[in-house]
C-alpha cells in the first residue's frame, strides 16, 4: 500500500484545498482592514492640518489686531 494512492491524495488535497481557501478569505479581511485602518489615519492627519492652519490664520488675525491697536493708541 502505497502512501500516495488515491485513497489518501484526495482527501488530503481536499483538506488543504479548505487551508488554502480559509487563509485567502483571511487574508483578504485583514487586508481590508488595514486600508480602512489607514484612510481613517489619513482623514484624521487631513482633519488636524486643517484645524492647524485656521488657529494659525486666527492668530494671524489677533496679531493683526493688536498691532492695530497699538498703532492707533
């Protein structure tokens, strides 16, 4: 009896065939999760310079303000 006969191929094959197919399947969710792991990191890094630039341009304006008021007292 050899250990590569038909009897033994097939469910072996079989059983590796549902490795194979679960471990795509995993593989493809994690992936998944990961791009959405970054856009969400990209959004919020979007979102923070955003708020960056508009305090920056508010303290533009408050010194902008203040240098008139020096000016003018």
């Amino acid at each position: 009896m050899d250990i590569w006969s038909t009897g033994t191929i097939i469910p072996l094959a079989a059983f590796v065939m549902v490795i194979v197919i679960v471990a795509i399947a995993t593989f493809g969710k994690t992936r998944e999760k990961e791009l959405a792991a970054h856009r969400e990191l990209r959004l919020r890094e979007m979102e923070h310079e955003r708020k960056m630039k508009e305090m920056e341009i508010e303290k533009a304006k408050l010194e902008l303000d203040r240098m008139r008021l020096g000016k003018s007292a």
